[in-house]
C-alpha cells in the first residue's frame, strides 16, 4: 500500500463540483500525516482542462465518451479496476449524488472498510463523521488497509482545495465501457426561477417552522422589505409551497449572502451543507436545542409568528 | 407482472434525545425510539404507486427491530402484497454491510425486477444500503432518485443533482434504486385498516443466521457535539427583539 | 390532492346513511326537514360544498360520492353548533360529520397538516410530536414537587389527566403550573401520569381517526388501571369529554371531573384564599365542549365571580351560543388548510365581540384556546389591549402576593 491520498473528482455539465475542492482540502490534511501525495481522479470526455484547479499533487485522468458525464456503471468499472492497481492509502469520495452511487458498491466488491459522513479528517489518521442528522459525532481510525471516506462538507473550505499551480496530469488506460446498464438519456434543467439565490445578498430561509403555505406570503413581505429573497429547506419545496430553485442544502443551491435569516429551520445536516457559507446567519427557532443554533452567530429561541410583524414594524420605522 | 421489493429499515428517532453507550461507542439502545428510515418510507409509497400505475407485486423487507411489525402493517395497508422479517441478531444494529448482505439473500429469492430503498439513513456510518445490496445482487444502482417510470426492460429514473438539475437515467433491470423523493407524499393509512391488515397480513419470517459486521472503519469513540460554538442568543419580547435584529442588520450592512 | 377512486354509490350512500342510526337519536336524520339552520348556523357553512343539510339531501337522493370527493368536511369544527339548533333534534356533529370524515379519511383524503397530527399523536401519544419522555418536563419549572404515578405508589385521591397541550404547548403549559399550584394550595391528594398519558384522542376521533382514538383509549386505560384513585381531573375539555362520553362506551369508566366543577366544589375553601387585586371587567367565552357538549355554563361563572373587584359581563354570543376558537374536531391542526378556504379565523370572530364588550379580560376554560385568541388579539382592531387568561390563571394571579 502507498501513503497516498486519492480523491474522485466530481463534475456535472463542464463544472467541477465544490465538493471535490473540499475533499481535496481533506486530503492534503491527510497526506501531512501519511508524507504522501494527494491524487485527483478526473474522468470525462475532453475534460483534462477540469483539472487545472485541482489542489492536487497530480491527476490521473482517465477519457472515454461514456465518461463524458456521470454514470455510476461506467464510473465502478473503471476504478474497480484502478484502486487496486494503485493501492491508495484513502479514497475520498463524496456523500453525493455522484460519489455515494459508487463508493458503498466499490466498498463491497473491492472489500474495502468505508466511513460515510465525515466531516474532518486529521494528520493521525482520524476520521469525524456525523450522523443522526448531526446530534452524534464519530471519530473513526484508519485501518491498516485501504479506506474509503466518503464527506460531507462542512469544515473545510472550498478556496483551500483550489489552486491555480495546475497539477501534472496523468492519462490512465481505461477497461472496456460497454454493456453499461446505466446511461444518461438527458439533463433536464430546473425551471427557470424568477431569482438565482446563489447571488443574493439577503436570503430568509424558511423551513417547516413556518407551517403553512399561506404564511410564506408573510414572510415575503418581510423579504420585500429587507430587499431579501426568500429560500427554503427541502420539505417546503416538497410540499410544493416554494420552486426547486428556492430550495437550499443538499441536491438543492449553496448559497453564500452576507445575511442568511433563517426562519423555522432546525439545521439539519443537508440544509445546513448550502447554507453554512453564508457570511451572518442569524436563526429563530423555538426549539432551544436545534442544531441551527450551532451555525447561526446569533439565534433567536422565539415564536416565529409573534416575532415577524414586530419586525417590520421596526423595520418600517427605521428606514 | 413486476415485482417490485422494497427494503425498509428502522433508525432512530431523532426527537428523543440520543446517549451514548457506556463503551462510548455506540449509541445506547436501551434509550432509543425508533421509526422507520423516512427515506425507506418515500420508497414505500413510490412502490405502491407503480403498483397503482402498472400493476405488479410489492414486497417488503425488513430487520427485526421494536415496532417493525406494526410498520409492515401499515405497508401491507398502503398496498404492499407480501410482508418480510429478518430474523436473528438484530438487537444491536448491525452495521449496513452486514444487513445489505441479509437483504440481498432474501431478495434474490424474491426474484425482483426492481428494488427501492431510501438513498440514505441517518445512522448510515458505513455507506448507505443500496448500493452494497447492488454489487451483493451483481445489479447496477443509481440513487437521489425521484421519479421512477417502468419502460420495456428497464425504468426511466430521475435522479436529483444540485441545483435542481434533473438527469434522466435509463436502468436496466433488475436494478437496485436508492429513493431521495417518492412522487407524492407518503399517503396516511386510518388505524382501522391497519388493524385489519394485523388480522389479515401475514408476516413471513426468514431466519439470518449470521450477521458479519466488517465493512466499516473502527469506531474510536462517539460524542454529542460541543455546544461551545453556539449561537448568542438574544433575548427580550418581540420588540426588543425586533430593535436588536434591526440593529444587526444596519451592522452588517444590508440595511 | 390525488384521490383514490370513491365507493360505489348508491350501495356506499345507503351503507353510510344507516350506520348513522347507530349514534344515539341517529334515527332522528329521518326527520330532516332540509331547513337549512345547520347549514346557516355553521361558522364555514358558507365555504363548503356539502354543509350538513346538503349532505343529507344528497343522501336521501342516492348520490353522496361527490362528498368523498370534497374537502369540505375538513371545514367542520365539531363545535356542536348545528346540533344544537337542529329542530329535529339530529345529532348532526357526532353522527353525520364524524362519520363523514371517517369515510373521506379512509378514503385516503387527508390534508398534509392533519396526517402530520395524527401520525404524531401514533407514534408519540401527543399530535404535536414531542417527545412522550418530556411528558411532564413542565413540572421542572416548579419550585415545589408534582407528584407523579411512578413516584406515588399509595391510593390517592384525584388522578390529574393533564392533556397534551397542557403538557406541551408552551403558553398554556402557563395555566398548567398554575393549576399545579392551586392544587397545592387546597393540598389536594393528587398524582399525574407522567409519560405513561397519552393523548385523550378526542379530537382525533372528531377528525375521523377512530381507530386511533381506541388505540389511544387503550393505552390511557391501562396506565390508569395500574394507579388507585377517586375520580379524574382535567383542565382540558376534550380529554373530559373522551372520559365522561366515549371511554365509558370502551368499557372505560371513571369519575370524571373538569376543573370547573372540581374547584366550585370547593369554593368555600378558595374564597378566603382570594385577594382584592381591583376592579376588572371579564368576559367567559364557553369552551365547545364544556357548554353545548357537556352543559357546563354555571361553574366557570361562578368560579369567575368569586374573585373580588371583578365584573363578569357577557358577549352577545354566550352559553348555547357560544362562538367556536376553530380548535376543535381536528381544527388545531388544519388552521392553514381553512385559512386557504376561508381567509378567516374564528378566532378572530370571537375577539371582535370580546372588544366589542369592552372588557378587559377574555376569561378562558380550555387548553386550546390561549394561543388561538392571543394571536387572535393582536390581530383585531380595539382588542390589542385585552389580556387573554384562563380561569386558573386570574385566580392564580389574586392569591399571589
């Protein structure tokens, strides 16, 4: 086994994914405690360009027009076949749409220890995750084998794994790519939202706090006020009540303003992984102990509804 | 006529508060209520609507936990057809390594064209259960799935991205699908016929003799977060609220 | 909402009329004479398809399917008001509309807010989905102990049967304390549940849950029958009339008492406890099921006219015809589905009255009621400045230093 740090690379429509910066920035972390190098594996069809920002001692690239895009057939065989050639001392993968479709099949078929979850790792070779929504906390080690981690984001940030150095890139012979029994038929793009919340200045956010549909039409003339936009956790954009493109956290935007209101969010992990970027959060929430106090500078531990009117009110008087 | 199976677990319910195990490895059992997994439950309900939509057979599996009958009663009240118990040494949890490879005994016998799970679960250290029941099944996995159309010898499965995009990815089956979104809500069952199906379902038990629990890193210590980082809490009535947020907002600017 | 395919009529409609003989004066139905007074008197009578006349017209006619189809049952309030005025006596809440949102419920039409109720009040033993463990958290508060059922192993005489929202709901865990501390005061004999109480399941079964509501029962009976006491109390109408009207029908039977009746018995001994505070105008506004349920209108008022300097006053709308919180028959949890319908609140409606009374105080007797008529308060032109208490709470507050 080598002392190097792997990390599968993520991409989707001709964009590296951030959380492939953030694994790097975990795996150089890593790497410091084993004196290895850090390794990117980027796979896709013309896309050695992708690799120019990658903090990466190295990149083995691997191009073929079935890898033009993520499939998870595709993606299994070429590195059910790589990381036993190369023997990495960790594969970092990420808890995503993309890495978490392959790395739990690769970990049974290669019989490789896997920690899903993680949040940090440390020169020692520990490993924290997360689990139970972000109420438990689990420092795993390193075992003597290969190891997947596959991460959530979180603590590290995606500057600290960009690089404008270039790393050497590496073409990797690739096996056969046929018989896929997963293909991509089409992209379907989200409809277009009246706003894009990643541009945002002022976002409120509102989860199931909020309770009705009717109240979101209260909360926006908050946000009007403001000159906010109004986003939402995922079980408000499931019950239909705000676009997918509100939506923040997981599968949904990562958003960064300079202030993130965030009203009736409890700050589960998949909300709080596209919003913890913000500049200022401040939180209202009754529960004392939700989890989104633990983002917010400064919380609120109040009845949403006694709270917003007064608000504009002061609002109103102020400006 | 497809069969469909779906693989359910319970986990635990995160509105109880969670200890740890006096080996500080573990979370302590003895404390914990739990649910079903709501992804699991998402890829109940889209079983049963694909059911609904083009008929076929829907069975559902499950570990032996407390309250699992009751749960795979009120599937069978939902519209499940037939109702598996993992039975053996389920009391401590066994890790997803070792309950993919239980599944995956007992759905092969099923002879599924398709099976669903939740994509994730919030007590999944070692990976999530889709895709180690896929290679354990030779059958190939997609997750974040959140539309499922059965087509002539596969499924059109729309699988969630960031950002809203949408990738229509064509399946072959027999495949293994982990559910982000069923497309309606989970339906609600009346009591009533839940009771029914408790005089009426049957649950078949299959017996797990062994459960190896390899697969995952070893666990150093579990911990409940520190609370250090905390928020600053501001206190007062509303208008006193109200004035501090105001203040904070012309602080930062964005006022 | 999708809508599994309705019950073949005319054999679902003629199925459904009968079952509602079972009720009792069930029979009455026969003698509708399609005046309509229910349909008027019903506070959203005039945003559903199928008011309570209609629906029986539409029986008689063969074709009740389209009301499976509608979502105006889940308007209903179960405030007992149609009941009440119905000339033939029908007993239009607890037969025709319970049983109709049994059958729109079964049917799988279920707004989200509800499901999300019922769901919690199965797995918690409470709708609001608190945790059953924290049960009695609110005893935390208090600077002298309660005693619970797991601590008091001897006979007692009073079992304390708190409620949800008396456990939980942060406002009206307020007038819980305080009920704590007047018990203490009179030194009642008393236990609580603790965690092992569940939800009373009343108004579960008023919105059509009633499979829930017996396995609620079920649990509430066999925490009770590992307890030795006299007879029940209980700050929530609800819990009181599952306990005196619907658990009696499970074959479990108990004396119970609401805290009205159970405070006028001892007014002898609370009097001397009362201090002179000043003059206050107060209004009663008649819980549902306490007045026209139960016929509890004279212990309130007169627990009310024991406080010295105070003047009790009515609203136009009082006793039989009391105006509904919009808490009740599933109300509690269906307030943004009626907004959406209706773009009113009861609540509001009542409030305007209690200002238009020129009273102080809006005096209350249910659990439900604080939050609903707080907000209501704040909302309501001329009634920002009345205070919003419950009964418990103004005689609390007089025997306090």
């Amino acid at each position: 086994m080598t002392k190097d740090i792997y990390v599968l690379i993520e991409h989707v429509q001709g964009k590296v994914a951030d959380i492939s910066y953030i694994m790097l920035a975990a795996a150089r972390e890593l790497a410091e405690g084993t004196g290895g190098e850090v390794v990117g594996i980027l796979l896709g069809h013309e896309a050695q360009g992708l690799a120019e920002t990658l903090a990466a001692d190295k990149v083995l690239y691997g191009d073929h027009p079935a890898l033009a895009e993520f499939t998870p057939d595709a993606y299994q065989k070429v590195l059910e076949k790589l990381i036993p050639e190369k023997e990495p001392r960790a594969v970092l993968f990420g808890s995503t749409t993309i890495g978490a479709d392959v790395v739990g099949t690769l970990s049974s078929q290669l019989d490789i220890p896997l920690v899903d979850s993680c949040v940090s790792v440390s020169a020692d070779s520990n490993v924290i995750s997360q689990i139970c929504g972000g109420k438990i906390m689990v420092e795993s080690a390193l075992e003597g084998t290969t190891s997947f981690i596959a991460m959530i984001p979180g603590h590290y940030k995606v500057e600290s794994g960009q690089s404008d150095a270039g790393p050497e890139v590496t073409p990797i012979e690739l096996p056969a790519l046929d018989d896929l029994r997963v293909t991509l038929r089409q992209y379907i793009e989200p409809e277009i939202g009246d706003v894009d919340i990643t541009q945002e200045d002022v976002l409120i956010g509102v989860g199931r706090g909020i309770q009705t549909e009717d109240n979101i039409e209260w909360i926006e003339e908050l946000a009007d006020l403001l000159g906010a936009e109004i986003c939402a956790s995922r079980p408000i954009v499931d019950q239909g009540w705000l676009p997918t493109s509100r939506m923040v956290g997981k599968s949904g935007q990562s958003v960064k303003p300079k202030l993130y209101l965030s009203l009736g969010i409890s700050g589960a992990p998949e909300h709080v992984e596209g919003m913890a970027g913000s500049e200022m959060v401040i939180a209202v929430n009754m529960d004392p102990d939700a989890p989104i106090f633990d983002v917010a500078k400064y919380g609120v531990e109040f009845d949403l509804f006694d709270l917003i009117d007064p608000l504009m009110d002061k609002i109103e008087e102020t400006s | 006529m497809t069969k469909i199976v779906v693989l359910a677990k319970l986990v635990p319910d995160l509105v109880e508060e969670l200890e740890i195990a006096p080996d500080g490895k573990a979370l302590d059992m003895m404390w914990l209520r739990l649910l079903i997994n709501e992804f699991d439950n998402h890829a109940i309900e889209q079983a049963v609507l694909l059911k609904e939509a083009v008929g076929g057979e829907v069975t559902i599996i499950s570990p032996d936990a407390e309250g699992v009958d009751d749960m795979l009663f009120t599937t069978a009240a939902k519209g499940a057809d037939k109702l598996i118990k993992l039975v053996g040494d389920f009391e401590d949890m066994p890790n997803n390594h070792a309950l993919a490879s239980a599944f995956a005994k007992v759905a092969k016998e099923e002879q599924p064209d398709l099976i669903l799970t939740g994509v994730q679960a919030n007590n999944d250290l070692d990976g999530a259960i889709g895709p180690l029941v896929a290679k354990e099944l030779d059958m190939p996995y997609v997750g974040y799935i959140s539309g499922v159309t059965l087509e002539e010898g596969g499924v059109i499965a729309r699988k969630e991205y960031p950002g809203g995009l949408i990738g229509e990815m064509e399946v072959k089956l027999p495949a293994v699908l982990g559910i982000q979104a069923s497309e309606e809500p989970p339906r609600y069952v009346a009591i009533s016929k839940v009771r029914q199906m408790m005089k009426s379902a049957a649950i078949d038990e299959h017996d797990v003799p062994e459960l190896a629990d390899t697969g995952g890193l070893p666990v150093n210590r579990m911990y409940l977060p520190e609370a250090a980082e905390r928020a600053e809490m501001i206190e007062g009535d509303e208008d006193e609220i109200a004035a501090k947020l105001v203040e904070l907002f012309q602080e930062i600017g964005v006022m | 909402m999708a809508m599994p395919s309705a019950t073949q009529s005319p054999l679902f409609t003629k199925e459904f009329y009968t079952s509602l003989f079972e009720n009792i004066d069930g029979e009455n139905i026969k003698t509708c004479l399609q005046c309509a007074t229910c349909s008027g008197v019903c506070p959203f009578g005039h945003v559903m398809d199928f008011p309570p006349g209609r629906m029986i017209a539409w029986m008689r006619a063969g074709i009740l399917e389209e009301m499976l189809e509608s979502d105006s049952v889940w308007m209903c309030v179960s405030c007992y008001a149609c009941t009440e005025v119905c000339p033939k006596e029908i007993p239009v809440t607890p037969s025709l509309m319970t049983r109709a949102k049994e059958e729109v419920l079964l049917a799988g039409n279920v707004p989200t807010e509800l499901q999300s109720a019922l769901e919690f009040s199965q797995r918690y033993g409470n709708p609001l989905g608190e945790s059953s463990r924290k049960r009695a958290a609110w005893i935390e508060d208090l600077d002298f102990e309660v005693p619970t059922a797991r601590k008091v192993r001897r006979p007692v005489d009073v079992l304390w049967f708190v409620g949800d929202y008396a456990s939980y709901h942060p406002r009206v865990k307020e007038v819980t304390k305080a009920f704590a501390k007047l018990l203490k005061a009179l030194e009642i004999d008393y236990i609580i549940l603790g965690g092992a109480e569940n939800s009373d399941g009343d108004s579960q079964r008023l919105a059509g849950e009633k499979g829930l509501f017996e396995v609620l029962a079920e649990k509430n009976a066999k925490a009770f029958s590992r307890c030795e006491f006299g007879e029940i109390i209980t700050t929530d109408p609800h819990a009181y009339n599952a306990l005196k009207n619907e658990y009696p029908q499970l074959g479990i039977e108990y004396p119970v008492k609401h805290y009205a009746e159970f405070l006028v018995e001892r007014l002898e001994e609370i009097k001397p406890l009362l201090k002179d505070n000043g003059k206050v105008r107060v209004t009663y506004h008649d819980p549902c099921y306490l007045g026209r349920v139960n016929d509890i209108y004279d212990e309130p008022r007169t627990l009310l006219e024991a406080i010295p300097g105070l003047e009790l006053v009515e609203m136009p709308h009082n006793k039989t015809t009391s105006l509904c919180c919009g808490g009740g028959g599933g109300g509690m949890w269906l307030d943004g589905f009626r907004w959406e319908k209706a773009e009113a609140r009861l609540s509001e409606w009542r409030m305007r009255e209690a200002a238009s009374t020129a009273v102080d105080v809006l005096a209350l007797a249910c659990p439900y009621e604080p939050p609903r008529f707080e907000d209501a308060a704040k909302a309501i032109k001329g009634a920002e400045d009345i205070v919003v208490k419950d009964i418990i709470e103004l005689l609390v507050e007089v025997m306090e230093e």
